[in-house]
C-alpha cells in the first residue's frame, strides 16, 4: 500500500503473473473504468465518524467527482490524473494542502478550496476562495478544467498548469502559504 492509498502487486514469479492477472479480471480491477481524477482522489473519514470534522468527506468525495468527472468528460480530460482531496477540517488527514485541488472543510456543505498543489505532492497549494458549497466548486473548476485541456503543455499536470498560468503563485516557503 503507497501513501496515495495504491496497492503494487510486486515480485510476482513470472509464472504467478496470469493467476494475479486473472485475479484482476474477475473482479473487474484491469479495466479502465474510472477517470484520472476518480484514481487520485483521497479524503479523511470525516463527519460523522470524527469528532473533530466540521463536514463531510470520505461520505461526500464520490459523489462530488461525480460531477466534476461529467466538467473533465466535457473538457476531453476524462484520462488526465488530476489530484484531489478533501478533508472534513483544517486537521488534513488526507494531506489536502498538497493536492493540485484540495478542499477542507469549514461547516457542513462549505469548505476552502485550494489549488496548485503538486501532483507528486511536492508542492503546497494556495488558497483560491473561502467557504464554496458544491454548486460554486463546480462552477470554479469547470472553466479551469476547459482552459487547461485548450492551454496545457503536453506533459503538464494540473498543478503546474495554474501556476504557470499565474492563477495561483507557488508557495515557495512555509511563511507564504497564505500569501
């Protein structure tokens, strides 16, 4: 199991590799069903299971990328692995603040989007608006998804794309994360 919650099925004897290969297949794990953002989602368990949640998570992340997969589809970037994740408040059990787009929880349906985040994690995002509910996430990331399917270097991710567009500024140091 990796941080980014993927399993690596390793050191398989070559042998091994159609019995693994046709475990896969019966369950329907080889297929490309889901959508580069739906595979690099992530969220605490939040509300109701944590005391410390002021929203929901982990109950509410699918059906956001729901919708958010149906503004990629239209973009042409079904494929494109975009990170995301969201967490129920400021604690960040799901490391949000490194994600390309990442929202934390201020009250329920209400959290702070952040944006620009490295794809690796590498980089910290910016905060990019305050207490958006569902309706107002999609209406921002939408227009954003549109633009860089039109604007992307070949290899950019997400992340890098809103920093070199200067829609967010790279946080460089700790003391400018809320710069």
């Amino acid at each position: 199991m990796t941080p980014n919650q993927n399993v690596i099925i390793a050191n398989i004897p070559a042998a091994g590799k159609s019995v693994i290969a046709e475990i896969l297949n019966q369950y329907g794990l080889d297929r490309g069903l889901h959508s580069g953002l739906r595979l690099n989602s992530m969220a605490c368990v939040a509300l109701p299971t944590c005391g410390l949640a002021f929203a929901e998570s982990e109950r509410y992340l699918p059906e956001l990328v729901s919708r958010l997969d149906s503004a990629l589809d239209e973009a042409g970037l079904h494929e494109d692995a975009i990170t995301i994740r969201m967490s129920g408040c400021p604690n960040g059990c799901s490391r949000p603040y490194v994600a390309e787009i990442a929202l934390v929880g201020r009250a329920p349906g209400f959290y702070n989007l952040y944006l620009g985040g490295g794809f690796h994690g590498q980089r910290l995002g910016k905060l990019y608006r305050e207490s958006v509910d569902e309706e107002q996430i999609v209406q921002i990331l939408s227009p954003l998804f549109q633009r860089y399917a039109k604007e992307k270097a070949e290899t950019e991710h997400f992340g890098d794309f809103l920093l070199r567009k200067e829609i967010v500024r790279e946080t460089t140091h700790g003391k400018d994360f809320h710069d």
